[in-house]
C-alpha cells in the first residue's frame, strides 16, 4: 500500500503559476478531473494580507466556469455563484466580527450545502468551521509566493495525488 499524500509545496513565483494551480484546483474541485473524486470540496486559504488568497480563488471560480466579475468577498463576507448544477461559495473572514453576525448571514445552513468552499481567513471564524480537504497556506516568498498544500480528508489526499508532481 502506499502512505497517502498529505502535504505538498508548490513556488508560485508569479501570479500566473497561482492561476496555473488555481486551474488545476478547479478541475478537482468539479470533479472534471480524470479518475478524481466527485464534485464539491471545502478549501481554506490561509496566509498574511496580499499572500495571494483572492487571486488564486479568483482564478479557481473562474476555470470553474464563473463569468461576469468575481468581487472579493472582504466587505460581504460571502459572494456566491451557480454554474449548471454545482454552486461555489468563497468567504472572506477577515472582517468577521461576532457570532450575531455569523448567525443573522445564515452561514450555518450555507456550510452545510454540498458545494465548493473556499475560505479565506478561516482562522478568523474559530471552530465554526467544518474541517478542509484541503488547507492551502500561502507565504511570501521573494517577489513569488510559495504554497503550503495540506490534506485534512481522504478527498484532500485524493487532490494532492492528482496535483503531484506539481506541472508548471
Ligand atoms: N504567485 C504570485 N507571485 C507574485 N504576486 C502575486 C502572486 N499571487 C498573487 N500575487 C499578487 O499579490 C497581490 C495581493 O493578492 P491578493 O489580493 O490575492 O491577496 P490576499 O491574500 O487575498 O490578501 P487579503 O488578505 O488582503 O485579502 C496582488 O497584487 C496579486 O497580483
Ligand atoms: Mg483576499
């Protein structure tokens, strides 16, 4: 048997590797990749301001087939999309303030769909969060990013198999 993959790191020396593996990520994630798992997953992005999480979301939902513009969700907290029959939601924590909040957005009932999740600043919501497949932490380095990929479910492993080696 051989041990499952659980970590990967990727350099992302410029914007356009990140939508490299955005794309590739999306391809997971809509369960379009050959021999991968089924649609829908949970991603947490995680890494300081600018590391790159809205861009490399940005380019996920759009490979997944998002068209018009994609907003940050920092001041809304949420911006969902439906493609066909698969719906995305990406979150952005930072400004989260309170449970009140989090109650009166009705975001217990939208974690609980079965959709594609991209979470940044998840750190920011404690433990109301339901587990990753995948956590992707993003870190500066250089004038690049460098990016910490780690599988948190047996659907995360599936993804880290499916993007290794990583192709640029
Ligand atoms: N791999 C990369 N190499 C160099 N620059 C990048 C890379 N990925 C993204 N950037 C650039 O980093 C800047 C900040 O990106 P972005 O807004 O995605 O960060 P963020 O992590 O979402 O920040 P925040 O926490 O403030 O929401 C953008 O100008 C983007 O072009
Ligand atoms: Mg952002």
């Amino acid at each position: 048997m051989t041990t499952p993959l659980n970590t990967l790191k990727y350099a992302l020396p410029d914007e356009d590797t990140t939508v490299v593996l955005a794309q590739r990520l999306a391809e997971l994630a809509c369960g379009r990749a050959p021999g991968g798992p089924a649609a829908g997953g949970r991603i947490h992005l995680r890494g300081e301001l600018g590391a790159g999480k809205t861009t490399l979301a940005r380019a996920l939902l759009r490979a997944g087939g998002v068209t018009g513009r994609i907003k940050s969700p920092s001041y809304a907290l949420l911006e969902s999309y439906n493609v066909s029959n698969l719906y995305f939601y990406h979150f952005d924590f930072y400004r989260l303030r309170d449970t009140h909040e989090w109650l009166d957005a009705g975001f217990d009932e939208v974690l609980g769909e079965h959709a594609i999740f991209l979470i940044e600043w998840p750190e920011q919501a404690g433990d109301r969060l339901p587990p990753p497949d995948l956590d992707i932490h993003l870190e500066y380095n250089g004038t690049g990013r460098a990016a910490h990929l780690t599988a948190c479910s047996e659907k995360g492993q599936q993804w880290l198999t499916y993007l290794d080696p990583p192709r640029r």
